[in-house]
C-alpha cells in the first residue's frame, strides 16, 4: 500500500499558512497538509517556485519577505481573507548561509542576516497569526527549530545554531501563555534533512558531511517527507496534548552516545 493511500484526512477545511513553501520541507509540507485537506497558502520570496507548490497543491500563493512585518501581516490576512480562517501556521522560512561559519569567522553582517530571517521572522509570523486564532479559539502553529537547538557541534555555524534556540525557547513561552486559549505552540527539530539547501551545503565539504552522518543512528538523512508527516501530526488534533514541546525528528541523533558500526 502506498503513503497517498493510507493518508488520513485529518485536516479537512482548515486554512495552514506555510512560509518557505517553495522547496524542501515547505514544499514537502504544502504537499501533505494539500492531502489531508487543507487549504494551503504558500508564501515564499521565490516568487516562481511559491507559485509552483501553490499551483501544485491546488492552495494560493503569496510572495513574502518573512523578515517585513507588513509583507508578514498580508501573508496572513490573504489567507483569512480567502479561506476564512487562520488554522495551521508552519513557520519554516529560514536559511544557512556559508558565511555563518565558527563564531572566530563569522561576521557581524552574516550573524544579523541569518538571526532575521531564521528567528525574527518566527516571532513576525507568530505575532501575525496569533489574533487571527485567539479570534476562533483555536490553531496549532508549528515553528521549525532544529536539532542543533539541543545540542552542541564543532562543525559550527554559529548563528544558525543560535536562531534555532531562540525558536525553541519563544515556542515554549508562546505555547504556555496562549494554552488556555485553544492555541498550541510547538517546535519542530529536525535532524538533517535531504533537502537542496543541505546537499549544497554538503556537496562544498564532504569531510563535514561524513563528520555528520557519522552520528545518526539510523545512517542516513532525514527525508523532507518524513519531516512534513511529523508536521501534520502536530497541526491536527492527533496532537491535542502535545504543547510547547521541543518536537525532535532527528533520527536518534540527540540520544545517542554511541551510533552503531
């Protein structure tokens, strides 16, 4: 039996915001939250590649800067203004640029840069879906950390690293003060992902890919597609319980001491 066939169809009339959704776990996630039902906005800078997914998916597309508040705020209001409601907020927008390297090589420029659109962005959009679902009583929004948010790694990229625990920690504090209001606030941790932005990153420094591979229990990356199942579970009611979790997809890497041989 193939995945398309045993999907559920758990998230049937709901509206989910997705930025980022252009490629790699947006695009994944456009996809399957599509198959579950939902409608699906799709903003992304990439005004070709949004409008791609949004075409494939049968949602609509809005092209959006995450780190301008009132590009922000329009990808949110298209999406209630066309649909209806402000359901699913997955706010995955983010980059990895080359020049985010240890903290002794990267620049002040390159740290600014990647703190925006990888933590800044989160709290633009967080704040920009919020009122839409503290007005319904309800929404689940799903921020992307990373599993690197946990942990510690000499092949550093310091800003990065540092984005991703900002992420964690507002998504806890967010999760906890809207609780009451039928609002959940997770983030998700991925390991590493087989998605373009990693392969070219690895593809420049097989030594550092291999550094990496070498700690993941189950010896492979992660799919994108993998990452977009763990994000329909949190954005439909399956996940009722689960609130300001640090939700980890790493393949085993953050409890392992010892991989195996």
């Amino acid at each position: 039996m193939s995945t398309e066939e045993i999907i559920c169809r758990r998230l049937v009339g709901r509206t989910a915001v997705i930025t980022g959704a252009g490629s790699g776990i947006g695009l994944a996630t456009a996809r399957r939250l599509a198959s579950e039902g939902a409608h699906v906005v799709c903003g992304d800078i990439d005004e070709e590649a949004g409008k791609a997914a949004a075409e494939e998916v049968g949602g609509t597309f809005v092209q959006v800067d995450v780190t301008d508040p009132e590009e922000v705020e329009n990808l949110f209001r298209v999406a209630f203004d066309t649909y209806g409601s402000v359901d699913i907020a997955f706010n995955n927008a983010g980059i990895s640029p080359p020049d985010d390297d240890s903290i002794l090589e990267t620049g002040l420029e390159a740290w600014k840069r990647v703190q925006d659109v990888n933590l800044t962005s989160v709290y633009l959009c967080c704040k920009a879906a919020l009122p839409y679902m503290r007005r319904q009583g309800r929404g689940s929004i799903i921020n992307t950390a990373s599993f690197v948010a946990i942990m510690g790694a000499a092949t550093s990229q310091i800003s990065y690293t540092a984005s991703k625990g900002g992420v964690l920690a507002m998504s806890r504090e967010l999760g906890v003060q809207f609780a009451r209001e039928g609002i959940r606030v997770n983030a998700l941790c991925p390991g590493p992902v087989n998605t373009p932005l990693l392969r070219e990153l690895f593809a420049k420094d097989p030594e550092r890919a291999a550094r990496r591979l070498v700690h993941i229990p189950v010896g492979r990356f992660a799919e994108a597609d993998e990452i977009a199942a763990a994000v329909a579970f949190l954005a439909s009611d399956d996940s009722s319980f689960v609130n300001a979790a640090d939700f980890l997809v790493d393949g085993g890497i953050s409890g392992a001491y010892v991989t195996p041989l």
